[in-house]
C-alpha cells in the first residue's frame, strides 16, 4: 500500500511539474526523498502519453 501511495505522489509531482504549477516544498521534498530513477520513467511515460493525445486530437480535427 505503501508503495502504492509513493507512485501516486510521483505521478502527481510529475504532472504538476509538467504544468509548471509545483510548490517549491514539494519540489524540494521530490529531490531530498524521490528517486530519480522513477521520476525519469514517469516524466517520460507522462510526455508520451501527451504527445499521443495531440496526435490523436488533431488526427480528429482533421478527419
């Protein structure tokens, strides 16, 4: 359950970096507590998943 909840906070810490929207405390928590490793993997799961998302929103606008 643990692990659970630490995988929710990353998810979390990563899309609200992405925003550009973090607090400076959690920021600084990410980097003292996190580790890299999986914030890396869920960056970039995170890019992914929006890059497919404008693709497949203007393959919609242009069909």
């Amino acid at each position: 359950m643990k692990n659970n909840l630490r995988l929710i906070k990353t998810i979390q810490s990563v899309l609200w970096a992405l925003l550009g929207v973090q607090s400076e405390n959690n920021r600084a928590q990410d980097f003292n507590h996190g580790n890299p490793v999986t914030f890396i993997v869920v960056g970039l799961i995170a890019v992914v998943v929006f890059i497919l998302s404008l693709v497949l929103i203007v393959n919609l606008v242009l069909n």
